[in-house]
C-alpha cells in the first residue's frame, strides 16, 4: 500500500493540485462571479473527506491485521503438513482457513466501502456546484450579460477543477489506506527491544577465560505464574564440563537462554569472567559463546555460507579442518558440489546427524569460550549419535561446557552434574556422588541403566 500510495497516488495528486490552481485562476479571471460557486463546493468535499478518512483508516488496519493473520495461518499450515495430513486434519484446516480468508475479505469490502463512498459524495458535492453554475451561466447568457464562448470557456475550466478535486479526493482515501498500514509498521519500528546494552560499556578481558557465575537468579516468563528457576546459584570454573540434568520443564533451557542474554533474570546476577553481562555489548557477550542446539538451524544457501556463520572470515582450509573435527567431512565431500552445494531451506536434504554435525563444525570455526550444548544428541540414531559425540568431545576441550541433556549417558564423564527439579538447584556432584547422595539422580539413573545398583558399578 505504501508502494501504491508513493509510486503513483502522490504523483496523481501533485498533477492535479497543479491543474486545480491553473483552472481555479483561469476561472476567476473569466468569470470571478460564477468562480465563487464552483470555489464554494470545493471546501464542502473536506467534510465527507474528513468523516470517512478516518473510518476508511480503521478499516484499513483492520484489513491489514486479517491479512497478516491469514498469512501466519497459511505458513504455519504449510510448514507442519506432514503432522496436518498424518492426522487427517485436511478438512479442519481448510475450513479454519477459509473463515480467516472470509474475515480478511468482509474488512476488505468494508474499507472498500467507506472509500466509495468518500469519492462519490466528493464527486456529488462538486459537480452539484458545477450543476448550478452552469444554470446560472445559461441565465446569464440568455440575458445577454454573458457570451457563450465565455461560458463554454468558463464551463472547461470548471470541469478540470472538478475532476482535480475528484482525483484529489480519491488519493485521499489512497492516504488514509497507507496510513492504517503505516500505522502497524510504525508499531514495530517503535518497539524497543527488551534487551539493550548500557550507554556505558564494561569489557572483557580477551581472550575470555569463560569462568561464570549465577548468583540468586529468579526467573519467571511473561504470562506464566510459576518461577522457571528459583533462586539458582551455580559458579563453573574456566574450562569446566557441567552437565545439566533434571526433568522436563526444570528449567534447563531457561538456563542457557539467560546466558545468551535472550531475556534477564527478575533478580540475580550473570557474571562472565567477574563481569555482569548486563554491563557487556551483547555482540561481544555472545561472541564468547558458541550454541549447539537440539535442532540446528541451517539456512537456504550452500555449505560454506552455513559454516560461515561462525566465521565470516573462514577460509576453505578452515572450513575443511572444522567440518574433519565436527566428522562432517566425509559427506560433505560426498555431495554433488561439495562445500559449494545448496542445502535447500533449512537444510531440508541433509539428514538429522549431518545437520547436527554441521551445527558442531560451525561452533568450532567460532572458537567460543563457552560452549553451550542442548540436547545435541537427542534425536539420533546410534551410528550419528557416536559421530556427535565424537565430535563434541573435541569440540568442548579446553573450553568451559554446558551441556543440557536427557540421556545421562552421554553426560556421565563430566566434570559435574548438576540436577534441576522445578526451577530450583537441587543437588551438585560427579556421577558417582550424586547415585550416593540424590534421590532424584538415583531415580533417573535408575530409569535409564536399570537397577540402581549396576548403574554405581559400571560408573
């Protein structure tokens, strides 16, 4: 609508405000008496102007509104099809999208509306004046005060007054439109993010150690009336291998998102080698860390773009070292174009284990002083699995680690466990510490290697 009202409707307006003033004066020169008729109706077009602009506005941000509804719906459906369609939701869904379309089409017809009638009461009121002058103009020439070539003269320049008003006036529903959509963009560019540096910058020492501390952290997501984590307080030493445990919802990835700053705690402090990260540029704060999630986000584009995520920077050599670490490099150079092939949108054509393992070899061209692993190794299959983990054991030495994961297999071997249950850090210790002291531990041991027993001997 903008693109309408700039591209075309602005240029329509100064074109026939040019031809307003050119015919407004040519009339009062000819006939200034017969003028003021036609100069009275134009200010009368203000009012139906005025009265349905605005409503032709409201309409129009509703419309807009419908629109971008129907558009998430659409996107949504589309990107779950195979959930849609395995339990045969096909019907549901069409008839759920055909009400929003039907919503989005009713506000359509009804900002069309008013925008009709603005323009033809325009149109009505100015050549209602047009109307009466030329009866008066047809008096004044059958009187002989007037000739007729005067009048037809007169009678042409009062036409091109009234079809620039009548333009003028339908731009100007073309202005109320753009103004109901301008008013959404407007909403988002005025929008202040959440999250924001100071004015007034800390620094860290480079290169980060990666040491952290998470004092009396209190966390609770909008909307929701249970804390996510409740008065955490955890201290990991530069270098260190923490494992996170707990039960679903225990606040796991809560954890890691304040972190990453993705939103900050209600009460408490995130230290980052002694310094608040609330005090750091966020780019320089999430520089130090490097991010493996559950599932890896790839981007349309080849290989090399997605590996470059980590470092813009990186060299062919770089990327071919990374992706030998992350145990990526024999598929890789399996595909038709090697490091130049296009992956597809999200990188639909690669399995769950070579997107995973991309996602390691772009954390390792980051070179980040904290890792932080979620679930990485959740969702595959034995053989991938091993090549994951493989990797990420290269990928966390000599770099303090996070590693958020369900299976304690996976975990057993780090450096400390820490065992959340509802928000709240319930036990601290090695693997075999906490078999001895956790009841909780002991009871996800328990579930995942069998009898309790076993589980303290084979570790």
């Amino acid at each position: 609508m903008l693109q309408s009202l700039f591209g075309s409707s602005i240029s329509m307006a100064l074109r026939n405000l040019v031809m307003l003033i050119g015919a407004v004066v040519l009339m009062l020169i000819t006939q200034p008496w017969l003028s003021a008729m036609v100069l009275i109706g134009i200010p009368t077009t203000l009012l139906p102007i005025v009265w349905y602009g605005r409503r032709v506005r409201r309409l129009s941000r509703t419309s807009q509104d419908r629109v971008a509804e129907l558009g998430r719906y659409a996107e949504e459906a589309l990107r779950g099809i195979q959930t849609l369609q395995a339990f045969s939701h096909e019907a549901q869904d069409k008839r759920h999208y055909r009400q929003r379309v039907e919503q989005a089409f009713s506000s359509a017809v009804a900002r069309t509306l008013q925008r009709a009638w603005l323009t033809g009461i325009a149109l009505l009121v100015i050549f209602s004046a047009v109307g009466l002058m030329l009866w008066q103009g047809g008096q004044a020439v059958l009187a002989g005060t007037l000739s007729p070539g005067e009048l037809s003269a007169f009678i042409f320049y009062a036409i091109l007054a009234a079809g620039a008003v009548a333009t003028l006036a339908e731009v100007a529903g073309d202005v109320q439109r753009a103004a109901g959509a301008a008013e959404r963009l407007l909403e988002l560019l005025d929008t202040q993010p959440s999250i924001q540096a100071p004015k007034a910058l800390a620094t860290l020492k480079q290169p980060a150690q990666g040491a952290l501390t998470l004092s009396n952290i209190h966390f609770t997501y909008p909307g929701r009336t249970f804390a996510a984590l409740d008065g955490i307080d955890i201290t990991i030493q530069a270098g260190e291998q923490v494992a996170v445990v707990g039960p679903s919802g225990a606040g796991k990835s809560t954890l890691l998102g304040l972190l990453l700053r993705f939103y900050d705690p209600a009460a408490g402090r995130v230290l980052l080698d002694g310094v608040d990260i609330r005090t750091l540029d966020l780019n320089q704060l999430r520089a130090t860390m490097g991010l493996v999630a559950q599932e890896p986000v790839l981007f349309s584009g080849s290989v090399a773009d997605n590996l470059r995520y980590g470092d813009p920077n990186a060299n062919l050599d770089r990327l071919r070292r990374a992706a030998q670490d992350a145990s990526a490099l024999g598929f890789i150079d399996a595909l038709p174009n090697g490091f130049d092939t296009p992956l597809g949108p999200g990188g639909v054509q690669l399995s769950g284990g070579q997107r995973q393992r991309l996602a390691i070899a772009r954390a390792l061209l980051k070179n980040p002083a904290v890792l932080l692993l979620d679930e990485a190794t959740s969702a595959l299959d034995a053989e991938s699995e091993r090549l994951v983990q493989q990797a990420l054991d290269r990928l966390m030495q000599g770099r303090t680690s996070i590693v958020i994961a369900h299976r304690l297999a996976t975990v057993v071997n780090a450096d400390r466990l820490l065992v959340l249950k509802d928000g709240q850090l319930v036990a601290s210790g090695t693997h075999s510490e906490l078999i001895q002291s956790s009841n909780l531990y002991r009871h996800l041991a328990a579930l995942q290697f069998g009898a309790e027993a076993p589980v303290a001997q084979a570790h």
